[in-house]
C-alpha cells in the first residue's frame, strides 16, 4: 500500500526519502534520514524501528547491503518487511519479505532506490530510479528531484488503490531535517499537494536555517506584528 525512494545527491550529498501511500501519515511512520549517515524508508507491514536501526547500523560504518543483511538476521518478522536504504556514499539496499502485500516491486541503482507493495504496475520502481537518474546533471535541489520521482512512479501505475497521504524528508549538514514536509491525510491528491506544500516551503527554507543558527542575521517573517 506505499510507495517510495531513498536517495542522495552526488553534489551535495544532501540525502532524503519521498513516501506516499493509502495509509495516513505515511511518512510519519516510514521515513528516516541523518545527515552524513543515509535515508530509510520502512514500509509493507511497517516496524518504525527499523528506520533508526539501520541509520545506527551505517553510523557504525555498515554500508547499505551490510545494514541490510544484519535486519534481515536480527531484526523479528523480515517476512513482513521492505525496507529500502542508501548510505553516505550512495550505495543501497533493498529488502522485501516473503509476506509483501500484492505486486511488489524494487529497484535500485547508485544513489538512489526505490520500491514498493499493493502496486499498480511492476514498473513503478524502475520508473521512479530512471526519473531520478534523467536530472543528475541539472542542478536541481534534491528535494525537487524527488518530488518529479514520487510523481512518476504515480504516473507509471502508482498503488493499486487510491492514495491518502505523501512526505518528503531532505538532509543535508544539520542535526535536523532541512526538509520535513507531509500531507498526512487528503480525500484528493496527495502528491500534488505535497508539491504546492514545497513551492511555498522552498523559498523560505534557507532562511530557517539562518534562524536556526545566527538568529541575530534572520530576516522578517513576514507577518503582522514582525518589526
């Protein structure tokens, strides 16, 4: 009932996930990142836990493949499990347990993954990773390339039923996500929301990072009462 992709770009080593899925608040549940650590998404039959398990793993300098084999020997109930991760250098990994819920799919390549379950198409994946792979040398913002990632993987087949909710979350030098944005329930069209949700976010994103750390620099917000 989800699908998503993990990724990373190489100019920057900002890394993220996009998610979106039937269930509410998917990316509450299914989207992990750390700076200069990686980016996890745990879906299917979702354990949360293993979105910071894994960034644990590849902080104590497991890479991706690695991180995921020691889930898949440690971690209970991996049968019920797909998890998709990439490392700091750009290498993933996928796992999708034997109990994964209609047609699955995954795909991977460097610097970004994708995968997903109850889909509408077994290609969505594979269009999800040539889409992300057609803007490596644009120069676009990472945030942007996944947002036209979890648009073609709607526009390849998508879930097989309607979709409620949708998240993008970016990392990139701070302890805290530079991007965290969801749409956690909508009778309409998550992924476009989403996408207005980050035009507006987009222009005032670096200027909370300046009111984060040099506050005395930060400019107006903007709303009434602000001198």
């Amino acid at each position: 009932m989800t699908f998503s992709a993990v990724a990373r770009c190489k100019e920057t080593g900002m890394m993220g996930v996009v998610v979106t899925s039937s269930s509410p608040a998917v990316a509450a549940r299914c989207a992990f990142a750390e700076a200069g650590v990686g980016a996890v998404s745990t879906q299917n039959i979702t354990d949360p836990s293993l979105g910071p398990r894994a960034l644990k793993l590849i902080n104590a300098n497991a890479d991706a493949l690695e991180a995921i084999e020691t889930l898949q020997h440690s971690a209970p109930d991996m049968e019920f499990r797909q998890i998709l991760l990439i490392d700091k250098h750009g290498d993933t990994a996928c796992h999708t347990g034997s109990g994964a819920l209609g047609l699955w799919a995954e795909n991977a390549g460097k610097n970004i993954a994708a995968a997903g379950n109850l889909l509408g198409d077994v290609g969505v994946p594979r269009a999800m990773v040539a889409k992300f792979e057609e803007s490596e040398n644009t120069g676009e913002h990472l945030a942007d390339r996944l947002m036209d990632v979890l648009q073609a993987g709607l526009d390849a087949g998508g879930e097989a039923g309607p979709l409620r909710s949708a998240g993008i979350m970016v990392v990139d030098r701070l302890s805290w996500p530079l991007v965290d944005l969801r749409i956690d329930w909508t009778e309409g069209a998550p992924i476009s929301e989403l996408a207005d949700l980050w035009a507006i976010y987009k222009p005032q994103m670096d200027d909370y990072v300046t009111r984060a750390i040099a506050p005395g620099d930060a400019p107006s917000y903007g709303v009434p009462g602000d001198e």
